[in-house]
C-alpha cells in the first residue's frame, strides 16, 4: 500500500506544472473516472490532496480548494490540478487508506483534516 501511495503522490506531486489541468468552467479536458487528485500552485506546490468517483463530476460543482486559492490571492493562472486515474474504485477502503497516506506525509494546507495514523 506504502508503495501504490508513493507512486501517486509522485504523479500528482512532480507531473511538472504545465502538464497539469489548467482551471475552465466545465473541466471538459478532466476523465469523468475515479482518481486521486491535487490542486497545486506553480510555486507553493501542494494545496489540496483528495480522492472522487468522477474527476470531471467534482470540478464541474466547485470545490473549496479554488475559493481559498482566490482568497489567498493566487492567480488563476498559478493553479491547476495534477491527477491520477484510480482503476479499483470498488474497493473504498483502499481509496481511503491511500488517500490517508499520502495526505499525512504531505499535508498540504487546504487540507483541514488529515487522518491520523493507525
């Protein structure tokens, strides 16, 4: 599991910024798939770390990480979205434990709950 985490959060977190998503209204260029994903500014790294049934679904409704970005002043053109595609959504549990590692060994700010350790 240490493993799989690890190769996500070096997808998400070294993808270099101008591969990553760029902000839209609709996120049409985001797969409507399960994955982990991350809101990263072009210099500060990391802000937000999560995990969705549908990439494309959670972007297209809002999401906080964007609304403390504005507040927090960052261009939008500093803010993107680094992603990786999830294949075994049927099993939740592993989503989360994955999530919870990579969130407790990043912590990234936006973030205001991080899972402790079990």
């Amino acid at each position: 599991m240490q493993i799989q985490a690890r190769r996500i959060l070096d997808a998400i977190a070294f993808t270099p910024f101008e591969q990553c998503q760029p902000l839209s209204r609709e996120f049409a260029n985001l797969p409507a798939r399960p994955g982990i994903y991350a809101i990263r500014h072009k210099t500060d790294g990391l802000l937000y770390i999560g995990k969705t049934k549908s990439l494309r679904g959670r972007f297209s409704g809002g999401h906080k990480a964007f609304l403390w970005a504005w507040l927090d002043k960052y261009r939008d053109e500093d803010v993107r979205i680094a992603m990786q595609p999830i294949y075994h959504w049927e099993n939740p549990a592993l989503l989360l434990e994955l999530e919870a590692i990579i969130l407790r060994s990043t912590e990234p700010p936006y973030n205001v709950q991080i899972p402790p350790d079990r």
